[in-house]
C-alpha cells in the first residue's frame, strides 16, 4: 500500500541505528536512497548493498552535515546521481551526558551542532528543490526528550526541543508548496547510541518494565512510522510530532 516507486529519499546518519533501518525500509517501498555518514564507510556500505538487495540504487556519503557547506554538498551529489528529492530524514544525532554547572562549551556547541545545526543546514539546502517540484516530505527524529526535558542531558533535550519547534514553525510556512514536515520522537530505541548506557543489565531491565508495552523498541520500530509519514499514506499530516515510546511519555 506504500509506494515510493521513482522516488529519492535523503537520511542522515544513515549508516546506523534508526537512519539504516529507514534505508533498507524506503528501499523496499521503492525509493533510492542516499545516506549521509560521518566515519564508518564499512557501516555505510553495508548498508548500501542491502538496499541494492532490494532493487534500488543506494548513494553514501562521506558528508560532516553539521558544516554550513554540508547540506549543499549532499543536495549536489543526490541532483547529480538521481534528479530529484522527495523525501528528507533529518536523523544524524548525538546523545552526551552533561551535568549543568559542569557541562563544557564544547559538549553544548558539538550536541547543537550535529543534531540542530545539521538539520537546519539540510533542510535549508533541500527546500528550494522541494518548492520547485511543489511536493516533498521531511522527517525530523526528534525524541521525548526535547518534550519534557532530560535530568543531565539537557543539552541533548535543548537541541531536540528545538527541533521540534523547527518542525512546526517550517509545516505551516511549506504547507503551500506541499511539502509536509513532521517529527518522529523516540523514547529509548535499541541502537549503538545506547550501548554503553544499556551494557549494564540491570539498568536496561529496570527502564524496560518502564514502558508499558514493556519492551524497547529496535531501529525497525521507529523506521516504520518514519516511512508512514514519508508516505501518501500521511499526506493530510504536517506540523505533527508522533512518539513512538510504547507509552512510556504520553505526549501527544
């Protein structure tokens, strides 16, 4: 019922986690896929060739998105190998701990850089094509963090607040041009990203008995949604953050 058939969708940080599985699903509705990493070009086409398995053409990029001449560099890559935008993933991110009062300059700057700067940088860059072909979807992964806030990571909770209020603030200004722009936030998702936070046991099994489906979610979970919203499927929907967290934050 979903079908992206001669569509090109753009994710960040697509090597890994949430941005790997969005590939391998757009892929498999249709999609070609270009993909944005930063250090792992093993990752990147390991990716790559899976979506290739499912007939679509995949393009990694070695791009820092976070730069102000990044968004560019992937918008002239992705016209140059295939013609066209429809669809933009906003997914590249980062999650540090940082305590207020001792938190560095440099961990504030480097959180808003990647997961607000990247997305700003990306967005500005894709829209004028979108407006040109007067269609486009762009999917922000936000998180529930930058709803209610996060003891220790507030700077984390800052950049994806932010992103939230962006998502909102560009569906209404778009909205004429049909270009549709929501948000997926995640609660705690089964990816790298929380490795070392998860590789205690005991601290994984206490926040799973936290959400009510009681369990946490694999980078399929948040894919899923992710590729609804990019879909004609969710073509009335824009300006909306949909929390995908199995009911721990009952947000809407």
């Amino acid at each position: 019922m979903i079908n992206l058939n001669g569509q090109v969708a753009i994710i960040t940080g697509g090597s890994r986690g949430i941005g790997a599985a969005a590939a391998v699903f757009f892929a498999r509705a249709g999609a070609n896929i270009v993909i944005t990493f930063s250090k792992n070009k093993k990752a990147a086409d390991e990716v790559s060739q899976k979506v290739k398995k499912e007939g679509r053409d995949c393009l990694p990029l070695k791009i820092d998105v976070s730069k102000s001449n990044g968004g560019e560099k992937v918008v002239k890559e992705t016209l140059k190998r295939f013609g066209r935008i429809d669809i933009l993933v906003n997914n590249a991110g980062i999650w540090t701990y940082g305590k207020i009062g001792e938190m560095s300059e440099k961990v504030w700057k480097k959180t808003m850089e990647i997961n607000l700067d990247g997305m700003f940088f990306m967005t500005n860059a894709v829209v004028p094509h979108m407006k040109k072909q007067k269609s486009g979807k762009i999917i922000n992964i936000s998180s529930t963090a930058g709803q209610r806030g996060e003891a220790e990571h507030s700077h984390y909770a800052a950049s994806k607040g932010g992103m939230i209020s962006f998502t909102k603030a560009i569906a209404t200004e778009l909205g004429p041009y049909n270009i549709n722009v929501n948000s997926v936030a995640p609660g705690w998702v089964d990816t790298d990203l929380n490795t070392e936070v998860f590789s205690d046991p005991i601290y994984r099994e206490q926040e799973r008995q936290k959400i009510p489906l009681q369990r946490i979610p694999t980078p399929e979970d948040i894919a899923g949604p992710v590729l609804f919203l990019a879909s004609d499927l969710a073509r009335h929907i824009t300006g909306e953050i949909l929390n995908v967290n199995g009911g721990s934050v009952l947000i809407g």
